[in-house]
C-alpha cells in the first residue's frame, strides 16, 4: 500500500518533473504501480504516467520496462506498429521514497472492458478480426523485430486506440479542463461524462454495448452505441514481464488462463507461448467466455485440470511432448496419460463453438481453422505472427 517502498500518493492537480505533467485522474492500477492520467503542458498533450513503488526490487523491475520500451519505440518512429509508445521517464521523490515513473501516450479502456461489456456474446467476427490484425502486428513487431517474447499477453494488456484526431473531433465535448490545485484546495474529481453515461447505461442492463469515441489524447471508451462501422484498432501494453529471447528466462509466465503448455509441463518457451495466448485471447472475443478456466479438484490440481481441458478441447498431448517437461512427472504416467484424470470429455472446437455458441457451421471451421494450429502442442509447429498475418481467416473480409 501507500508506505515506506510502497505506493506514491498522487492528489489531483500534482505536479511531476519539474512542473511539466499535471496528473487528472487515475486510470488503473497493478501489483507495483498506479497509472495515471496527466496533462503534459510541454506538448499539450494528455500522457498516461505509470508511477512505481519505490522498494528497490519496483525500481529495478520498472527499469527493465524502460529498457524494453526504449527499444520497442527506437525501431517505430512512426508510432505505426500498435505497441504502446514510451514518451518520457524521470524519477519522483516522495514520502515513500524514489519513485520510477514511465511517461507513454494516453490510450483507451482495455479488451477486458469490451468482453465484460458483452459476457457470453462476443463482439462480432468482423470486429474480433479487426483487433487481431492489430495484436498480430504489435506481436510481430516485437518477436521478427526485436526478439521480445511478451510473456503476458491477456485482454488486460490490450487497450483500444481511437482512429481520429482527437483535436480535429468536432463530437467532443467532454475533454475535462485542465485540473489544477491550488493553495489547500483541491479540486473534486470530476466524473468524466462517457464513465457517467457507461453507468447508466450498465445499470440499465442494455445488452449491447460497443464503443464511443471518447476523443481524449486518442483514447478510445467503452460504451453502448452501436460497433457497426467502427474501425477498430488497439496496442499492446505492459512489458513488466516481457523478456529478450537470447537472455535467460524466467521459468513461471504468464496469466494462468493464458498460459502454454510448455510453461506448465516445465519444457522451455519461445515466442510461440505469446502466440498460445493470443489464440486464448481471440476466442474470448469472439465468444465472451475464457477460453479454459482451470480449477483445482478433488485429487486433481489446477494444472492437472489446465492440462485436461487443452486436451479435451484439442486432443491428447503427443506422448513424446507429455513426457518432455521437468514436471512432466508430477502429472503424466510412463504412457504419457495424466495420472489422476482419467476420463476425458472430447469437444473439439469447431463443435463448440456451433453447440454452445451458436456459430454458423462455416463460422465455426474457420474460426477453429484459424485457433487450433496457434493452440498445437508442438510450440515449433504454431504459425508466426506474419504467418498468421496472411491467414484467410485475417485477410478475409
Ligand atoms: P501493471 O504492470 O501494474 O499491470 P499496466 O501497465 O498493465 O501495469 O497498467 C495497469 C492498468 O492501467 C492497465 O490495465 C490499464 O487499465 C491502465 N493503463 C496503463 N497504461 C495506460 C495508458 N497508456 N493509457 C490508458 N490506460 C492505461
Ligand atoms: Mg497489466
């Protein structure tokens, strides 16, 4: 929390780097940071400014970020790649201490907020392939590139990107004035008017909820008109996690709904793991529902259950694969069979996704045509981003 090493307590109105950013409201939070919205009275410009706890394992972790988004914005001058743009970083003395923070452009709500906004529907195909052209190209950029595995690819580190000019929008009409605080005075939090609006409209339970140009610096809000002619666009965010291939790797990543089976079985990972998670990533949009919500069992535990759901949904692992991991043991018999689950419920996807979902049948094969290489067992055998980039599924529409 807000102690020593902890948490920085930001007021509406402070100033950051010598008086340069004005902080307005804030925008989210993690496990070592908060994210903020500031002005930038340099650029006049909204940024988001991402301010670390100050103990020195948060300072280290938020210097690797820098290191990573520094490369990340050296090979994209154009800004063009949708991956989140680093502008600025500085450090922040407080009562907690030094405070790393990471200046980046200002984006909009998440994927997680666009599924949430529509449980158990889906978004529409056309736009599920929208946003995929999108994170395909961010993961392109990052692993042909630059050689960066994400390692936590999820709809929380997707936010949405708006396609006007936000100073050019002639519809804006909610872009809050700039906040200051003066002397023992702080200004009220003002309630932005697309939250007010996002609100009600929840309240009042309206199934169908899209999107609406909040035009803020680009950002792009969640809310209930309709999606339909919307081109949509969105970047990748948080690179906390993200590694370089060639240095040494971590052996726990990713998300747990998101994770690969090599990462489970303990059997080495690549940027083929990013590519596990983004097939996870896509049938969520496409459905509303995660894709495999493991849970531990009587006599069975929450990877053994991962491990049964990926097969029932795909197959059985290749025993060569099963039996491949450093952990392998801990859930696999000789024959490569999981030792404490041993009844199987096969349903494969282009099944489900016409009986529980309710897809079209041609829907269904080319939607489950797309995922299930992404989701092969064998991580050499997943497509690449740029392969995937020329898919039907993608280049269809
Ligand atoms: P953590 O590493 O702590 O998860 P993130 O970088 O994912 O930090 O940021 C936490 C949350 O803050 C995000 O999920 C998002 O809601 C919000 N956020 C982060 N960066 C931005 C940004 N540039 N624009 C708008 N919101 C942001
Ligand atoms: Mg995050």
């Amino acid at each position: 929390g807000y102690r020593k090493g902890g948490y920085h307590a930001v007021r509406i109105g402070d100033r950051f780097s010598a008086g340069r950013y004005v902080a307005q409201r804030k925008l989210g939070w993690g496990n070592f940071s908060t994210v903020w919205l500031a002005y930038d009275t340099l650029s006049s410009k909204y940024v988001a400014i991402k301010i670390q706890k100050s103990a020195k394992q948060y300072a280290e972790s938020a210097l690797h970020e820098i290191d990573i988004l520094s490369s990340i914005a050296q090979g994209d001058a154009s800004n063009s790649k949708c991956v989140i743009k680093l502008l600025d970083h500085f450090k922040h003395g407080g009562p907690n201490g030094q405070h790393q923070c990471l200046v980046t452009e200002f984006l909009g709500d998440s994927l997680l907020k666009l599924i949430r906004y529509n449980r158990k529907k889906g978004i529409g195909l056309h736009q599920v392939r929208q946003l995929s052209k999108s994170v395909l190209a961010g993961l392109d950029y990052l692993h042909r590139e630059l050689g960066i595995i994400h390692t936590d690819l999820k709809p929380e580190n997707v936010l949405l990107v708006s396609t006007i000019d936000p100073t050019k929008d002639p519809t804006r009409t909610d872009v809050p004035p700039l906040l200051e605080r003066s002397e023992g005075n702080p200004v009220p939090i003002k309630v932005n008017v697309a939250e007010k609006w996002l609100k009600l409209r929840a309240n009042r339970a309206v199934a169908k909820i899209s999107l609406r140009r909040v035009s803020l610096g680009g950002a792009m809000e969640v809310d209930n008109r309709s999606l339909e002619g919307v081109d949509l666009r969105c970047k990748i965010v948080d690179f906390g996690n993200a590694v370089r291939a060639n240095e040494e790797l971590m052996e726990e990543i990713q998300t747990r709904e998101y994770r690969a089976p090599e990462v489970i079985i303990g059997s080495g990972y690549s940027f083929s793991a990013d590519m596990w998670s983004f097939a996870c990533l896509v049938f969520e949009l496409a459905t509303g529902d995660t894709l495999f919500v493991p849970k531990p069992g009587e006599g069975f535990t929450e990877d053994e259950d991962h491990l049964a759901q990926m097969m029932e949904l795909l197959g059985k692992m290749p025993k060569q694969i099963a039996i491949s991991g450093s952990r392998s043991k801990d859930y696999f018999d000789r024959h490569g069979d999981l030792k404490r689950i041993r009844r199987l419920k096969f349903w494969p996807m282009d099944k489900l996704l016409v009986e529980k979902y309710s897809f079209t049948e041609t829907d269904a094969n080319n939607l489950s045509n797309f995922l299930c290489p992404l989701l092969d067992f064998e991580p050499e055998k997943r497509p690449t981003a740029s392969q995937c980039l020329v898919h039907k599924w993608i280049t269809d529409s």
